[in-house]
C-alpha cells in the first residue's frame, strides 16, 4: 500500500503520524508541492492521500495554482470513495473540494487547547484525543460541506474537524507535530508569530509538557482510522 503525502514546507511533514503508517504497512511517499508535479494519475492511484499544513490559504489559489489542482485530486477521490486525510490547510482543501466556504476569521488560534468533541466526534478516531491539548496552528476557518458530520470544536474555532462517511477525514489543528521537533515550527513560522505579538516560549513549553502524550494519542487516531478504512 502506498500513501501519497502533499507536502508545502519541509518541516510541516507526517511528523509522528510516520510510524504509525508504516507499522500498518503503507509506503510513504512525499510530494513537494511547487516543486515536484502533482501527477494525476499517481494521486489517483494512491491507496492513500494525505494533504498537510502550511502558510498558504485556499484564497491564494490565484497566487498557487498547484492548490488548485489538490483540489482537483480531492475531488476526484472523493467521487469515486478514496480515503483522503487532509490536515489545517489540507483539510481546509477537502472542504473547498466540497463546495464549503473556507475564509479569513481575522483572528488566529495559534498553540496548545483542548478540544471539545461532539457526539459523532466521541464515536469517532478523535475519540482518543477528548480533551487533550492539541497544537493549533491557524486564521482561516472551513464551513461544514454538507453531508459531512462535525467532530470536534474550540470556543474560537467552532468546526474543527469533519468526516464524511469513514473515508474522508479533515481536521483542522495538528495531532501530528513531533513536540522534539517543535522548534523548527517556531523557526519556520517565526514571522507570523512575531506579526501577531506572540511569544513562542509558551508553545514551546506546552509542546514538551503535552507532547509524549499527544504523541501515542494521535498514533491510536490514525490507527483506528486506518482500521476504518482498511
């Protein structure tokens, strides 16, 4: 089995969602979004597609024609009942996929909260994670696509996380960032940190306080997910 990974900056990758993939057996293979084709066909193919984060937004589609075309491989797996994973702007990328609005909120939810399940959130993969802080990461916001059940909330950020069916999974926050590696995001994003008068000294404590935690939590999410879609 193969698992096709999107990918827009080089640290915003699988983090501890590695393991976990390949101990279910998948290969995984990585696609540098800009810089390597979206082949269709491979995209396609794929026995799985994951579309990661990144600082870039559905809006800038104009700015990024190769959102458009995730989109387009979105789409396409998900008329013809293909798992896709899509993660803060790939799960932003399956609701636009959709028809969902996705826009600014002109605020941003950046560091560690808890979420709040709902009822199909409780009986779902992100059961494993109720009440656990998780990294957030975001401004944007994705509507709900009909037909799609929501699964998780912050008081800020109401939709955070939907499935459709049990094949399609978008959240919105980050289970998968590796709190060993965490720098590398305070680094990488350090001028959107600074723009919003954020310190980066109060994630970075959370990230090693609730990391190793969150870090078998979000392995038993994608594991049960794997199951379902098996």
């Amino acid at each position: 089995m193969k698992a096709v990974v999107i990918r827009h900056v080089l640290f915003e990758d699988l983090g501890t969602f590695a393991t976990p993939l390949r101990d279910h057996g998948y290969d995984i293979r990585y696609l540098d979004a800009g810089v390597e084709p979206l082949d269709k066909d491979l995209l396609y193919d794929a026995s799985l597609l994951i579309i990661l984060g990144g600082p870039i937004g559905v809006s800038d589609a104009d700015s990024y024609p190769f959102l458009s075309e995730e989109m387009e491989a979105i789409a396409r797996r998900i008329e013809d009942g293909r798992p896709v994973l899509g993660i803060c702007l790939g799960a932003q990328l399956i609701a636009k996929a959709l028809g969902a609005d996705v826009a600014a909120t002109g605020k941003v939810e950046i560091g560690y909260s808890a979420l709040t399940l709902t009822a199909a959130g409780e009986s779902s993969p992100l059961k494993a994670l109720d009440g656990v802080p998780v990294l957030h990461w975001h401004g944007d916001q994705f509507e709900i696509p009909d037909g799609a059940e929501l699964l998780a909330s912050t008081p800020g950020f109401p939709n955070q996380a939907f499935r459709i069916g049990h094949r399609i999974l978008a959240v919105q926050f980050h289970p998968e960032v590796d709190h060993r590696r965490i720098e590398q995001w305070l680094i990488g994003h350090s001028g959107e940190l600074s723009g919003h008068g954020l310190s980066p000294d109060p994630i970075r404590r959370d990230a090693q306080t609730y990391g190793p935690d969150l870090e078998h939590r979000s392995a038993e999410v994608l594991g049960l997910w794997l199951q379902e879609i098996a």
